[in-house]
C-alpha cells in the first residue's frame, strides 16, 4: 500500500473536489488526479464518481474510505507514541462537546490532567449532539460528549453519567412553589429551548409528542448561556441539563426544578471512533474523564 495515495485518496473523500485537495495538500491537480487513478487501477474498480462540481465516492470507495481514515489516525498515534519513547510529553486532544458540559465537568478534566500533563495542547469546540457524534464517526474529534446520543454502529460508547432535563427559573418564579412539576407546568409560562440538533430537544420533543403537548416557546437558541440568560432576567422559563445548571443552582443564581416527566431522565456519553487505536494523549484523558465521572455518581 502506497501511503502518499492513501493520504491523498482520503483528502479528496474528506473535501470532495481535486482542486480543494490539491489546495491543501500543496500537491498540483494533476499530479494529484494521476495518484487517484494509479489507486484505482491497483484496486481494480472506481472509487470515485466524478462530476462537474466534484467528486462523489462510490460503493467501493465509502469501504475504501473508512480504511483510509483509520490508516490516518493509527499514523497520528505512532507519531504521540514515538514522540513519547524520545521522552517528549507532547499530543493534543481534539474534544466536540455539548455546551452545557464546558464550564463544570469538562474543565474539571482539562484542570486535573494538565496538573500532571502540562504540555498536552486540547482542542475544543462546542456543538450540538448530533454534530458531536458526527465528528467523531469522521475522524475530526478524538473524543466526544453528547447528551443523550443515538446509537451509530461508526461511534464506540464508553462510559456515561446521569443526567436529566430541568426547568431553570428565578428563584422567586410560581414553578418554585409547586410540590410536582411537568412538562405541561411549564408550558404554561413563556419558555426558552434549544435548538432541534441538542440532545435535551429531541427529549422534549418526544415528551410532547407522547403526551400531546404543544410546545410554542418564547424562545430557541442553540447557546446554553442564551438561555440561562433568558431565565435570570425574569423573562420565563428555560430547559437545559441538570450538569449545565448545576454551577447556577449552587449559587443560588437560579433555581434548577425537577420535572415529572420519566421520559426527560437521560445520560451523558462520552463517544470514540470504534476500532481507532487512540493516541497516547487522548487515552490518559479519557481516564481523567472516567476517574471525575466515577467520583460524581
């Protein structure tokens, strides 16, 4: 296997066009369409259909694909693992996380593991759940944390913590004073939601599909601080996870109201590639994030 081809098949199937490729890799369109047909004569069929505005991988070439991203990564943790053997504690971690995880348990993690790994370089961006597991399945996340995430058969689940949905209000809001709340109680104020591609959505909105509820809030937003916001001025009520108000709660900032509703318990998972060899940075993190997650149950 020529690994030059490899990198350069894969560019083209991340990226979709020559030229893009070409760009980043700094290789000439030419040289680099004359790579892609060498490999697919090698293999003995197409594994690209090409059209005008780019490139489209076939049948063979998603098979192909997935071989090539795991032959990348694998090649990134013998460049960690090579650096560690001349002593250099260097790597990175590339994270994709849901907002309301950033500013409690995440960094919590990022604290304790830089006390022992200083020079280790994180990475983080900030998404929604199905985004998350997204990253993760195309090799742009070494590890992700979702709320509540779906299955993927590309994705590795490796641990979870509890979790649920909560209603957060001023502490002086009628919600405080009631001995049960539901999903109904809260649609009766003004409310803020995030956005359809957050995991605590698609619980709500399956809540209020089984129970016919119809929800018309005041407000959607994909940013977690949006809609804490929304709730400590006074305007209404907010829906986030219990982890993202937990900061506020102890405070005494806002008030975090359990609801009723059995369908709104949910988890946090923390995603990996499956079957990617990870590298040694990202696995000494990961037993950072099991160690907090264990002392926290």
């Amino acid at each position: 296997m020529d690994f030059t081809q490899l990198r350069y098949f894969h560019e083209v199937a991340q990226l979709g066009t020559i030229r893009k490729a070409s760009d980043k890799l700094r290789v000439a369109p030419s040289a680099l369409s004359r790579q892609i047909q060498q490999l697919e004569h090698q293999v003995g069929m197409p594994l690209f259909e090409r059209h005008t505005r780019g490139m489209r991988l076939t049948d063979a070439g998603e098979i192909y694909a997935l071989h090539a991203k795991l032959v990348m990564l694998d090649a990134e943790r013998a460049r960690s693992e090579l650096a560690a053997l001349r002593g250099l504690e260097r790597g990175g971690v590339r994270l994709v996380v849901v907002e309301g995880l950033v500013s409690n348990y995440l960094m919590d993690a990022i604290g304790r593991f830089r006390l022992d790994h200083p020079d280790i370089q994180f990475e983080l961006l900030v998404s929604g759940t199905a985004d998350v597991v997204g990253a993760v399945r195309k090799g742009e996340a070494d590890i992700g944390i979702a709320f509540n995430a779906k299955p993927d058969p590309q994705v590795e689940f490796l641990f979870q913590l509890d979790d649920e949905v909560r209603a957060i209000c001023r502490l002086d809001h009628p919600l405080t004073r009631m001995e049960r709340v539901t999903l109904r109680d809260v649609f009766s104020h003004p409310v803020a939601m995030p956005v359809t591609s957050f995991g605590i959505r698609a619980l709500v909105d399956e809540t209020c599909r089984v129970q016919r509820l119809r929800a018309a809030p005041a407000l959607v937003t994909n940013s977690i601080d949006a809609l804490r916001s929304f709730a400590k001025a006074g305007h209404g009520v907010a829906l986030i996870t219990a982890l993202s108000c937990q900061a506020d709660a102890a405070a005494g900032a806002l008030a975090s109201v359990r609801l009723a509703d059995p369908v709104l318990a949910a988890s946090i998972d923390i995603l990996v590639l499956g079957g990617r060899r990870l590298p040694l940075a990202v696995e000494a993190f990961l037993r950072t994030l099991r160690a907090l997650a264990d002392e926290r149950r």
